[in-house]
C-alpha cells in the first residue's frame, strides 16, 4: 500500500509536473527544472524537497562531476493506490479522494489541452487514440486488467528507448476502470 504521503506529495500540481519532467528527461538540475515548467528556483527546490521526503524522488549523480550542482531523478516510476486502501483512517482516506480527484482533473486537463491544440501536425491526430470497454467482471478480473495495462505500458515504453532518429514527442496515456451501470 502507498504512503498517504507519497499520493498527496504528487498531486500537487507543480509537483506531478516535476515527477512527469523527471520520468520524460531523466536526472535534471534544479535550475532545468526551473526554466523548463516556469517556475522560481526556489519553489522547484521547495518542491523537490517535498517529493524526496514522500520517497518519489532523489538526489542523482552530476553526470559533469561538478558537486555544486543540486541534481534529481525520479526513485520510482509508479504509484499506484484506492483511497479504500485508507478505509481505517478518515483523514487519510479524505486525502486519498482529494489526490484521485486532483488524478483524474490532471489526466482530464491533458486531454482537453490535446484537443484544443491548433492544427496538430496530422500523423499525430491520426495516431492518437480513445478506447473504451463496457463488459462483465469481476474485482480480481478488474484487478488482472490493470496488471496486465501496466505490464503493457512498460513493455511498450522500452520498445521505443532507442534513438533511432524517429520523431518523438511526450505523449500521455491514461485508461479507467471501474464498475458502472449503462
């Protein structure tokens, strides 16, 4: 089970978009932090100290061997969590519905900035996506669903690790599950 620390620590906004830089980019000085989310260094060192207290990140290496320099990697790639995980403390599950609806605002948010974008570069358009599924299941079918996304995700992840001279840009993917009614 997460830590309430960890859920709440990452969805504050400019803290997701830290850990996202981080994930995308790799290892980054404060001040690439900075400049690249448009933000005060010392607000980015605030934060950093924040995330690294939730375990989310960690001081990295200098890749130049200059120890005057504050550099940070992401320490985990996941974080996955049920605000009913936190049934048996109120305040922390209170928390944990505030992150899932901070969660669920920021996936929302990026999809709405996508299609709002101004004549997105066609191959684009047509290579992004929106899938949905309605069907029967059960909680442990619900649950090797997610497994199996996940699992799918990294595999796709490392399939494109490779500089190929392909052109690359962020792209986010996000799917639900849940129960519902038609």
């Amino acid at each position: 089970m997460e830590e309430i620390e960890a859920i709440t620590a990452v969805h504050h906004p400019v803290r997701r978009r830290i850990v996202d830089y981080l994930g995308l980019y790799g290892a980054s000085q404060v001040t690439t932090l900075a400049r690249a989310l448009d933000q005060q260094v010392g607000s980015i060192s605030h934060h950093l100290r924040m995330l690294q207290r939730a375990d989310i990140i960690e001081r990295a290496d200098d890749p130049t061997g200059d120890k005057r320099t504050s550099w940070w990697q992401r320490s985990r790639t996941r974080l996955s969590w049920s605000a009913d995980d936190f049934a048996d403390s109120p305040a922390d599950a209170m928390l944990a519905r505030s992150a899932e609806r901070a969660n669920i605002k920021a996936h929302i948010g990026r999809l709405s900035s996508w299609h709002r974008a101004v004549d997105p570069d066609p191959a684009w358009k047509r290579a992004a996506f929106s899938t949905d599924a309605l069907s029967w299941a059960s909680a442990d079918e619900l649950a090797a669903l997610s497994k199996a996304l996940a699992e799918t995700i990294d595999t796709w992840r490392r399939s494109i690790a490779t500089d190929d001279g392909a052109e690359r840009q962020p792209v986010f993917v996000f799917a639900h599950g849940f129960p519902t009614t038609p």
